[in-house]
C-alpha cells in the first residue's frame, strides 16, 4: 500500500512539473528564444561559459584549466567564470558534450531546468493543502512574471531557486527526523547552490531563520550540523578565496542602511508584481494563520516555517550584499510564497465556508482569486515583446564557412557582442580564430560599464588600428537601428570611408524589433596579425591567477 502511495505522488510530482513546462515552453516560444537566441548580457556568457567546459574536456583535458579558460577567452572574449561560479556551467558542460550547442537545445535545456522549482510547490501543497490546490499553486508559479523571463531568458537564477527550493526540502526533513544522511545531503545542495551563482549564500541563512521560527535552539549543539557545515566550506572557500576580487568588482552599490532599504522595498515590490496586491495579501493571512496555530500542529509548522525561512533568507541576504536590485534576485522566494499564498486562499475558504453551506460561493471566491493572482503572467505573455533576430547566426555560418582562420570585430550592445561570440565560437572548436569586442577596442571601461572613454580621437587612428591587428571582418548591430555606444558611430563612420579598405557585404534587417546588422568585409588580402590580437590580453583583474601552459 505504501509503495502504490509513493508511485502515486510520484506521478502526481511529474504531472505539476509537466504543466511547469508546458508553460515554459510557450513563454519561451512566443519570446522566440529557440530562434533569436540571446537578449541579456549575461546569456551568452552563461551559454559560452559551459561550452567552455564541453570544449575544454574535448580538446584540452589535462592541461591547466586556467590556461585553457585564457586562451579561450582570448579568442573568444565572453567566458566568465570566475565572476560566476562554475557548478552550473560543468552541468551545461556535460549536456553540450552530448548534445549539439545550438539555440534549439540550449533553450530547451533552459525550460527544462526553469520548471523544477514547480516540483517543490507541488510536493509542500500536496502536504499542505490538497492536490488541486497543488496544481493550482504550480500553475500560479509556471505563470508568475519572474518565471516567464526564467524560462525566455538563458540565466542561472531560476536553476539557483532550484537547488535552493531542494535543500530547503532536505533541510526541513532533517528537522522532522534528523540523520546523517540528511544533513549531508543539505550540506552539498548548501554548497552546490553556492556555487551556481553568489547569491545562493542565503542557503547558509536558511537554518539559521529555520531554527528561531521553530525553537529549536539545541540543534546550535548539534555535531551533526557543524560537520556539514565544514564539508560545505570545504567545498567552496576555495573557490571563493581564488575569485573573490573578481566577484567584487561586479557589487553596482554600496552596503550600508540606504541601500538596505531600498532593496527591501524594491523586492517586496517584486513580490506584489508577481503575485498582484492580493496574492501577497493572501501569502501573508497564511503566514499569520499557520503562525497562530503552530502549536496545534507543531509538525505543519515545521514545514511551513522552512518554507518562511527562505523567503526570509532572500529577502535579508539581498538587502544586506550590495550586488545589484534586479527582480530575478527575488527567484529563490518565488515559489516559497506561492505556496504560502495558496494556503492563505485555503484558509479564506474556509473562513467562507464557516460562514454558512455555500460551497458555490466558496468555488467562486477560489477561481477568482486564483485567475486574479495569474493575471500578471497573462498580461506579462501578451505584452513581452519577442527577442530581436539580428540575423548572428547567419552571419556567423558565413565567416566561418571555409574554415579559415579570421579576426572579427563585433559592435553592438553587450548583448549582441556576446551573441556574435557565442556563435563564432561554438563554430571554432580548434580556437582558429578571434573575435574582438568593440567595446573594448575603442574605449575604455570598468567592468560593469560605469565608466567610459573613448580611445581613439579621429577616424585613422581607428582605421589604422583596424590595419594594425589585421581585422577581415567587422559587424555592426543597431538595436533600434541607432548606435550602441558612441564608438559605434565612430567606427562606423571610419569603414563608411572610400579609403578605409573595407566595403558594406549585405545589410541585414532584424526580425521580431527594428534594427540592422552591418557587415564589413576587407576589400584585399589580410594577414591576421595573430601577436598583436592575443596582447589585448585578458582582463588585468585575473592576470594574477591565470598562466597559459
């Protein structure tokens, strides 16, 4: 009877993750993701950073890894591990060695990956409430803003919230039975979130929240809990005491109660964005109610106050570490207060339910507020605009057609520089050829772009520069058919010259937003002056851990 019990919510736990990415899917479809490939900043660099490791156990196993991350990157100048942590890029890393890294099956693997977080609300409203509410709850979530851009947007925050939602589960199971196994378990789900992205430190605030919510200070006694502990720390100081000045220099504010303020109301915000003012209402009468009767059912709250406990861990760690304030952030949250804002309908249910037999109100007040707290994921899939198709991809198949080694230049915003590179680079599997930012080639700037100065005063010194490296190719992308930065005008009105030993190829109109992409060709023979491309080097800030063998 247990085992059929156990397959039953087992099916039941696959079915709400199915319906997680049905979901995921169309949001990725109508964002045409699968096609247009990468918006963000940061995509590309998440996507090359595990084809990275697919090419480097292909072609460079055994040699010092370091090195090999700098010779790629000084052909191909996106990879950026080391700023992020690499747990999810050895995950990608492994798919891309069997599968073909293309767009089709990167987003793929995205959705597949966005969706897990649904398993948790399935599995904690399934304990908490019922299996409709279950369903209910892992629909609400799959259509939640911030799920949608998880799953149309190649980033690491919704893998994150994944580990984070499953070591809280495994944490609130060593609370309810202890174990060895348990508390190991947490351990390495603590430390494999730490080093998917910096954020998941809150994993190390989660027992911490868990233990003053239920009282059980003696677990501060527990050898169990300071052995994990350890092996956590084993497993990612390392890391961390190697790339912390490199993850610094990506914090945009400065710690301090300001911005301690301001990021709390910015992600409460969030959370009322997602859920609309009423669903937050109703995450909060759950609270409150499984508050008041915790000591009637101590082993519920147990649960539920796990569940607060990450809300509360993201809340506090992104209000204390001055990062950023970006609504993803507020991902690991998510799902903890879906479930919390369905137990609060559940609750209001009943309270109408007690009122008088009238189940048909009850039915009625439970759809509309359902409908009401997904609202803002349909109005988010009606209203999102599709990526723009800037037409990379075809672009780079024919750079790289004959196989021939070539210098690039790429001029767009970071985005569509690091979707060229991505593109280039997944058709370079030997490192033949480079690709050189414009970004980087005509101006000057920190690593978050908060700084920026041109290099070059007139159109020959660009154009000798250009002659100087040996460049065959360089492309321009125009989001919004207008410059990127102002170096774009500057070189592009450089190659515009009748001198300037480079003619316009083909125009290629974006599909899906306005702009152009630009294609420059040299109109005779260049040698690649291969020296002069790789001493642009590598970012001075890793030179000190970085040595090619």
């Amino acid at each position: 009877m247990q085992t059929v019990s156990k397959r039953s919510s087992a099916s039941f736990l696959l079915l709400a993750y199915l319906c997680a990415v049905v979901v995921g899917i169309v949001a990725m479809v109508l964002a045409r993701a699968y096609q247009a490939g990468f918006s963000g900043a940061d995509e590309p660099a998440h996507f090359l950073n595990g084809y990275f490791i697919a090419n480097y156990v292909s072609h460079h196993l055994g040699s010092n890894p370091m090195g090999a991350a700098t010779d790629f990157y000084i052909h191909y100048p996106k990879i950026s591990i080391g700023h992020w942590p690499p747990a999810y890029y050895g995950f990608l890393g492994i798919l891309f060695l069997m599968l073909p890294p293309t767009m089709p099956v990167a987003f793929a693997i995205n959705v597949v990956v966005a969706a897990l977080p649904a398993i948790g609300v399935a599995a904690a409203l399934s304990l908490l409430a019922d299996r409709r509410m279950a369903l209910a709850g892992v629909l609400i979530y799959a259509l939640a803003p911030l799920a949608l851009e998880g799953q149309a947007m190649f980033m690491v925050d919704q893998p994150l919230a994944a580990c984070l939602v499953a070591a809280t589960a495994v944490w609130i199971a060593y609370m309810r039975s202890g174990g060895w196994g348990k508390v190991l378990g947490f351990a390495l789900l603590a430390a494999i979130a730490v080093l998917i992205k910096g954020n998941g430190w809150l994993v190390g605030l989660i027992p911490m929240f868990h233990i003053a919510l239920t009282g059980q200070w003696r677990q501060l006694l527990s050898v169990k809990l300071y052995v994990a502990a350890a092996l956590a720390a084993v497993i990612v100081v390392p890391w961390y005491m190697l790339t912390a000045k490199i993850a610094a220099d990506g914090f945009n504010y400065h710690a301090g109660i300001d911005y301690a303020l301001k990021a709390l109301g910015a992600n409460l915000f969030t959370v009322v964005q997602n859920l609309t003012p009423a669903g937050a209402l109703l995450a909060l009468v759950g609270l409150v109610n499984e508050f008041r009767g915790r000591k009637q059912s101590p082993q519920r709250w147990l649960i539920v106050s796990g569940i607060v406990s990450l809300v509360l861990a993201t809340l506090t760690l992104q209000s204390l570490i001055p990062v950023d304030i970006v609504d993803r952030y507020m991902a690991p949250a998510l799902p903890a207060l879906v479930v919390l804002a369905v137990l609060g309908l559940q609750r209001l249910i009943a309270l109408i339910g007690a009122a008088g037999p009238v189940p048909r109100v009850q039915a009625i007040a439970a759809v509309v507020l359902l409908v009401l707290m997904a609202s803002p994921g349909f109005v988010h899939l009606f209203e999102r605009a599709p990526k723009a198709d800037t037409g990379i991809e075809q672009v780079a198949q024919q750079l790289t057609a004959d196989g021939m080694p070539s210098v690039s230049v790429i001029d767009g915003d970071t985005s569509a520089e690091g979707a060229f590179i991505a593109d280039m680079a997944v058709r370079d599997s030997g490192l033949k050829s480079y690709v050189i930012r414009a970004s980087k080639l005509m101006a000057d700037s920190n690593f978050m772009g908060s700084s920026y100065a041109l290099r070059f005063h007139d159109d020959s010194q660009v154009l000798a520069e250009l002659r100087r490296l040996g460049v065959q190719h360089v492309v321009l992308v125009r989001s919004g058919n207008r410059p990127a930065f102002p170096h774009s005008d500057q070189i592009r009105q450089a190659l515009q010259r009748s001198d300037s030993g480079f003619k316009l190829r083909e125009q290629l109109a974006h599909r899906y937003r306005p702009g152009t992409t630009e294609v420059y060709d040299a109109t005779g023979p260049v040698a690649p002056n291969i020296a002069a491309v790789r001493d642009l080097g590598i970012p001075a800030k890793a030179s000190n851990i970085v040595k090619l063998q």
